[in-house]
C-alpha cells in the first residue's frame, strides 16, 4: 500500500512537473527594432566568421602534440560533401541566433542539435552560437521550468561529446577570451552608470511634481479657508451693523433697548472671533507653553479652537438673526441623529448663508427654516417672503462655496426665486442609513 502511494505521488509530480514546464511564467518578451537589429547583425558576423572558418579548414589535417614526442593526426571533413555539412551547420547556428530573444528555447534546441552534429575536429563552428544560445535561454525564456530543465541536459550533451585531444578554443585565442568579458563588464558598468543618472533624474521630476501637487494642495486650501472666513465674518458681521445701526437710531429714546441691541452686538462679536480663530487655528496650531493670544482674551475663551458648529446650534443661529429684527421660523422633522461633523457643519452654512442674505438683500421679510432628517438624505431649506432690496446685488462667492462643501459629500444645492415671491435656498446631503 506505501509503495502504491509512494508510486502515484511520484507520478502525480511528474504530471506537475510537466504541466508547470508547458505555462509560462509570464508574457513573452517582445524584442524592440533595436533588439531585432542588433540580434540579425550578431547573427549575421558570427555566420560570416564561422562559414568562413569551415570554407578555410575543408580538406585540412591537423597535427597535434599531445606529449614529448608523441603527435596525432587529426583529419577535417574533406571534399564538397565536408564543405556543404560545414556551412549548413554554420549557417543554421548562426542564422538560429536572430530569433533568440523571441524564441530562446527553441533557439537553443537547434542550435544544441547543431553543435552535436558538428564534427569533432571543427567543433568551433558551432560552439560560440551555442553559448550565446545558452545565456538567451537562461535570460529571456518565459517558461522557467522548461528552461531550467534544457539548460543543464544541452549543456551535458555538449560538454561530453567533446575530444580532450582538439581543444575547441586555440591557444591563441586565451587572451582573447580574458579581454572579451573585461569588456563586456566595462559596457554593462557603463549601462548601468545611465541607467542610475537616468533613474536620479527620473527622481527629480518626481519630487518636482510632488512639490508642484503640494502647492496646488496648498492654494486649494487657502481658498477653502477664505470660503470658510467669508462664511463666518459676513454672517456676523452683517448682524453687528444692523444692530448698530439700530442702537444708534434708539439711543437717546430708549437707552434700554439701545443696551440690549449693544449686546447682542457684542454677542455677535464674541461669535465671530470664537469662528474665527477656529478657522485660522487650520493654518497654524499653537506649540505647547504658549499662553492666550489677544484675540482669545477678548473673545473671554481659551486659545484652544472650538469646536465647528452643528444642527445642534441652529436655535442660537436663529436667535441671533431674530435679534435684528427678521422673523425666522425654525422646523425639524423626523427623526434627529448624529451625523458626521462635515454634513452637519456644511447644513449650518447654509443655514447662515441664506439668512445672511435675507438680512442684506430683503429687508422687512420673513424667513423659514426646515430642517428634515429623511432615511437617505438630510434636506435643508431656507425660505423668505421677499422684501425691499437693501444692499447691492452679492458677488456670488458665498452660495458657489457652499456647493464646493456640499459636493464633497456629493450633496446639490438648488436656489432660485419662489413664484409666491421671495427666495428659497434648498440642500440635499445623501446619508447612510441609520
């Protein structure tokens, strides 16, 4: 039973073994002009110069010394039919090495077919194709397998059918053989010397389109901050004039209510720096040990920045805008939850950004403010009924900001003028199901 088992195991990683040499291990290589061109020409002087040495050694003997006073003849392939066998083998080793990048192994099997083929005595006729046949093999075949397995049988094939008497490279050519690769080394030093300068300028034009995508992070978020500056200081502000305005007119008349309106400007103002701060704490964060800046002690708070505000202030929001004298409704339908700080911060600024509107460009209106938490979406809406035009037409900026902050939640804002008269301002954020 273990050797059944043994048997068919044996068996089962021949079967793999086979199927692992017949799949690639990767797409095969696709030479480039210059690699097909520089291949031919290999191909074509190694032929040159291996034709040339068989036509030159046809009908040739050659006497050796194989010890002090012992030689031996050793014969070449003679006559037309030597002639031919010789530049076939040639031709058909030499040609072999065009196609080597693209079909290494098959190049390697004729050109090993080539080279056993070869009489012993001219064994040089083939035996430089087969080495560069050898390396493409080794570099450039796609099937790892198959390759490791041919390697070693064509190079024992080749290794053992040679004679110890004619040696395949002559004397002469040893010096040869030591300057070639001293060159070779010298040339791949050099490829690789580019290829690093090329690789370090490579580098540099990264680290130059990195520094050129952080400063356009950087002005993207300088203007992301001036939206959110003009989203704080013209709400406030804009409530601090009118009151003003308003306690001047009544001072003398009704110092109470002046007080009052006073207060609320102060409160205003305390609002504003509080938002303020908190935005240009996004440029710069304190280090620790620094104490409160000026700003901070007027405002009466800490210099740490407060928090953004929410849906969960929208009372205040409104309060403070019913203090200068424009009637707001507020509504909330179904049911309130948490949500993330961005969607309720971006539902506040639109909250404050039409009723800031209303105040400077509707005098006398009414607002209405509906804030609806649906299963799917948050939808808020700011309405008004319209009145006397109070200051100049707005640049616009405020309502492009606010859908640049509903787009990163891929909310919409829609605006537009109401039949009934007035203006109505609509967001819709999308929310993940409670």
């Amino acid at each position: 039973m273990d050797a059944r088992t043994t048997s068919e195991r044996l068996r089962g990683a021949a079967r793999r073994t086979v199927r692992d040499a017949r799949l690639p291990s990767g797409p095969a290589l696709r030479p480039t002009r210059r690699a097909w061109q520089f291949d031919a020409l290999v191909a074509l002087v190694l032929g040159i110069a291996t034709v040339y040495y068989g036509i030159d050694n046809v009908d040739n003997v050659v006497v050796r010394e194989i010890a002090p006073g012992v030689e031996i003849v050793i014969p070449r392939p003679a006559g037309p039919g030597g002639l031919a066998l010789m530049v076939t083998l040639a031709a058909v080793a030499s040609g072999a090495l065009a196609l080597r990048r693209r079909y290494p192994l098959a190049v390697l099997c004729v050109v090993t077919a080539a080279t056993l083929a070869t009489p012993q005595s001219v064994m040089r006729l083939t035996f430089y194709a087969f080495i560069i046949a050898v390396y493409s093999a080794a570099v450039y075949s796609p099937y790892r397998v198959a390759a490791l397995a041919a390697l070693p049988v064509s190079v024992v094939l080749v290794g053992t059918s040679g004679n110890p008497v004619t040696p395949i490279v002559p004397n002469e050519y040893i010096a040869l053989l030591i300057l070639v690769p001293m060159a070779v080394a010298a040339v791949g030093l050099r490829t690789w010397k580019l290829r690093t300068d090329e690789g370090r300028a490579r580098l540099s034009v990264l680290e130059r389109e990195q520094a050129e995508a952080l400063r356009r992070a950087v002005e993207h978020e300088r203007a992301r901050i001036a939206r959110e500056l003009h989203d704080v200081v013209t709400h406030n502000v804009s409530v601090m004039i009118i009151q003003a305005g308003a306690a001047r007119k009544i001072m003398k008349t009704s110092p109470e209510e002046a007080g009052e309106a006073l207060l609320a400007v102060e409160a205003g103002g305390r609002a504003a720096m509080t938002e303020l701060r908190h935005v240009m704490g996004l440029l710069t964060m304190a280090d620790e040990g620094e104490g409160t800046d000026e700003g901070a002690d007027l405002a009466g708070t800490a210099a740490v920045p407060a928090p953004q505000p929410g849906l969960d202030q929208l009372e205040a929001l409104v309060g403070r805008v019913r203090d200068t004298g424009l009637p707001v409704d507020l509504a909330v339908t179904g049911s309130p939850r948490p949500l993330p700080p961005g969607v309720e911060l971006a539902a506040y600024r639109v909250v404050q950004e039409a009723l800031t509107n209303t105040v400077k460009h509707a005098s006398g209106a009414a607002a209405a403010v509906t804030v609806e938490y649906g299963p799917e979406r948050l939808r808020v809406e700011v309405t008004d009924t319209g009145g006397h035009p109070g200051a100049g037409p707005g640049s616009g900026r405020g309502l492009i900001g606010l859908r640049e902050r509903l787009a990163v939640y891929d909310g919409t804002l829609d605006t537009g003028r109401r039949l009934t008269g007035g203006y109505r301002v609509e967001a819709l954020i999308p929310l993940e199901a409670p």
